[in-house]
C-alpha cells in the first residue's frame, strides 16, 4: 500500500496544483529536489569538475539504481539527456538498408515515426503499421503475420501519448525473439507508473526518461541495451568518452552500453534520476502501478457522468493516462479554464500521434495523467471544474 499522506507530504507541488500532468512531467518528491540542489550548490561552491570528482560514487551507483528499477545490468545502462535521444542513439545504431521493414504500432510517437521517416528516405528501408487489434493495442497475430526475411526491427511505443492504454509488449517480445528480430521498446512513460521487466519482455533495447512518471529532474534520460546486442550497434556518434584514441589513426569503442553516452552531462540532473529510482524502488512498483490504475479508471468513470464529455482511452490494460473530449468545448480552451483552478492537464494533437488520430478522426484530445500520491478529492475537484465549464459556468 502507498502512504498517500507520506507521498503528498514529500511532494512540495501537491500544496500548489492538482498535477493530472504526470505524463508530461511529474512533481518532483523532496529527495530529488535535494539531491539536485544539493549538487548544485556544491559546483557553485567548488567547481563543476571538483564537485563530479566528489560524487563519484554516487555517480557510479546511477546505473545499478536504474538496472535495478528495470531487472537489467548497470553495464546494460546509458545514462543520456532525454527519452528521445537514448531511442535515436539505438535506432540510428541499426544498420538498415533498402527494402528492410520496420515494423511499428498504429499509436507510435511523432519524433520515431520521424526518425523512421528519414531512414526511409536515406536509404530504401519500408515502415510497416502493425494493425491494431478490437481494443486498440498493437495486433500481436497481425504482427506475426508480417514478418518474414524483409523484417529488420520491431519498434514500438509501450504507452502511447494519447489514448491510456498499454501496448502488449511481453506478447510483442516473444514474437520478436522467436524470429530473431531486434525489438526497440519505447517505455517513455511506462517506467515509474508500472513494473518494466526487460527480461519478461524481451526486449533488445529500452528508452527512458526521468521526467515524467519517474518523477525525476527534466533534461535526464537513460537507455539499456541486452549485453549481446551492444556490440552489434555501431552509435551514431562518438566521443572521447563512448571510445578511446588509441592510435593516430585508430580508436576502440567501449565495449559497454556507455558507448551510447557524451562526455559532457548533468551530474545534478543524474543524482536526481538516481534518488527517484530509489524513492520508487522504496515505495514498490506493484504497488505504484495499483493505485495509479485504480485512480485512472475512477477518473474515467467520473468523467462519463458528465454530460457531453467522451472518453476516448484505448486498450485491454489501461494506464494513468485519460484522454477525453467535448462536445461543446475545444481542448485548449478546457485546458485553460481547468489552469484558472490550479489544475495541470495537458493536450495531445494529431501533430503526435498521425497513423492514430487520422484512424479515429480525432484531432485534439485533453489528456488528465494521474500519479499515486493524487487523490480521489483532487479527482472530484477535478470533475467540478469540468462540470461547470460544460454548464457554461
């Protein structure tokens, strides 16, 4: 069971704002805000480079924190700036030429569907949608009939930005495994609402970031690659510190997955990944993930008593993120009035998610991301508002 009382106690924000914006980025808890300012403090106070040289240490503890948090190994783990760029540090490490298939879900995120974009054009590789199944999730029997030799990658998005549900990513894994094709999971906002095992999942590569349900400072991201895979992906870019000048004319790559970082990080930012990777671990993911599905799907069912409001979430297994629209109202303007009252919520576009929205006619959708230390008063308030706006109040 959560200390909901603890959890809100230990998060400054909660006495500010309803934060149902926890897919965008949660409110930081206490250690994280500590662990970043106290670092902070101490470059100001020493120098940047003497301060990093002090948390060595704790630096070092970063990978087997975030390897524990997923069932990984520390030397499986990239530290990197964003969720983002630790996907394009495995993507653009693949080695995909003409007529090679990538094969994606219906719900798949702008920023890899563009990714697959240029890859395409550069060099003759074919993007394949995956059709989705009566629930809205990946199709795993229409994605086992598309594989033959032509299928190079399977990528796909475990919760997507707009519609609740959780993609199939363990049936998606087996599926991957059995014929030998690497499996990239985008877990952007997975990891820190719900248990993210790599091994049940099996997948080959994983992405991550510390803002969202994580709970952890913007600007912090990590990737884990299975140790047999790292060395078959040659990065996009290298450095001094992913690689050694070994020669004039020769260098040596790491041999571990911080071939995948930069030099250059932040060290306040990544202490602060490791104290909300602890906090989680502490507070227990089984645990997280209950409570936050139980307070998604009383969000839900309040927001189907109002009138004139739909609920438009996807998906056998939902998560904490509800997306809805109005009848009478736009989103923006929803978003807004609901701001008026200290209350975050965010919205997602056509713009994020195309294959999807075009498919349901949707173009803009108010999207409410609960966390476990939200409450189900906050959830009422939430719907007051709501009910108001839509009464014209």
């Amino acid at each position: 069971m959560i200390d909901v009382a603890k959890a809100r106690a230990e998060t400054p924000g909660c006495r500010n704002v309803i934060h149902f914006n926890n897919a965008g980025a949660s409110l930081p808890p206490q250690p994280v805000l500590d662990a970043v300012l106290d670092h902070l403090r101490l470059e100001a106070e020493i120098g940047g480079y003497e301060a990093a040289d002090r948390a060595e240490s704790a630096l070092e503890g970063v990978y087997g924190s975030l390897a524990r948090l997923i069932n990984g190994a520390p030397e499986e783990i990239a530290l990197v700036e964003n969720a983002t760029r630790a996907w394009d540090m495995a993507f653009y490490s693949l080695k995909l030429g003409r007529g090679d298939r990538i094969l994606t879900a219906r719900a798949e995120y702008a920023s890899n569907v563009i990714a697959f974009l240029q890859i395409a054009e550069r060099t003759g590789a074919e993007i394949v949608v995956v059709p989705s199944d009566e629930t809205g999730a990946l199709s795993v029997e229409a994605l086992e009939r598309l594989i033959d030799e032509r299928a190079k990658l399977i990528a796909v998005t475990h919760v997507p930005t707009n519609g609740g549900l959780v993609n199939p990513a363990a049936e998606i894994g087996r599926v991957a495994r059995r014929h030998g094709i690497p499996f990239l999971l985008d877990a952007c906002q997975s990891v820190g609402q719900m248990p993210v095992d790599v091994a049940e999942i099996q997948c080959d590569m994983l992405s991550a970031t510390g803002r969202k349900f994580l709970r952890g400072p913007r600007g912090t991201g990590f990737l884990w690659v299975r140790r047999g895979m790292i060395e078959r992906l040659d990065p996009p870019f290298l450095d001094l510190h992913a690689a050694t000048w070994t020669a004039p004319d020769r260098y040596e790559i790491r041999g571990d997955a911080r071939r995948f970082e930069n030099w250059e990080s932040y060290v306040a930012g990544r202490l602060g990944l490791r104290a909300a990777a602890d906090y989680a671990l502490a507070l227990g993911l089984d645990a997280i993930w209950a409570r936050v599905r139980s307070l998604a799907e009383a969000l839900r069912q309040a927001l189907r008593k109002i009138p004139g409001i739909t609920v438009r979430d996807l998906g056998r297994e939902r998560c904490g993120i509800v997306t809805f629209t109005a009848e009478s109202l736009s989103a923006q303007d929803l978003r807004r009035a609901l701001a008026e009252a200290r209350i975050n919520v965010s919205t997602s576009s056509l713009f994020s998610t195309r294959y999807d929205m075009t498919e349901r006619g949707l173009d803009l959708l108010l999207r409410a991301s609960v966390h476990y230390y939200n409450t189900e008063d906050e959830i009422a308030r939430f719907c007051a508002v709501m009910q108001g706006r839509m009464a014209g109040r």
